[in-house]
C-alpha cells in the first residue's frame, strides 16, 4: 500500500467537503471508532485496504 497516495486521495477528498459536511462526517467516525464494533470496522477497513 502507498501511504503517501492514499494521504493525498483522503487530503483531496477532505477538501472538495464543505465544512459542516466534514464535521458531521467526523464525528460519525469518531461515534463509530468508539462503539463496541471498532475492532470490526478496523478489521474491515484493513481487509479492504490489501486489495
């Protein structure tokens, strides 16, 4: 996996957002990341990042 290519795909897709959109979508992960399915997303964000 390219870090810095993904880095500049996420930069680019955080800068086409509005900022009102950018934090609700924030904060959806954040709820997310801290919710008992963490791991699974983790897992799952990992598993489709290999391909």
């Amino acid at each position: 996996m390219n870090d810095k290519m993904d880095m500049a795909k996420l930069m680019n897709m955080l800068s086409k957002m509005d900022k009102k959109d950018l934090e609700s979508n924030l904060d959806k992960v954040s709820k997310m990341l801290n919710s008992k399915q963490a791991d699974n997303i983790i897992n799952e964000i990992k598993k489709n990042t290999k391909n």
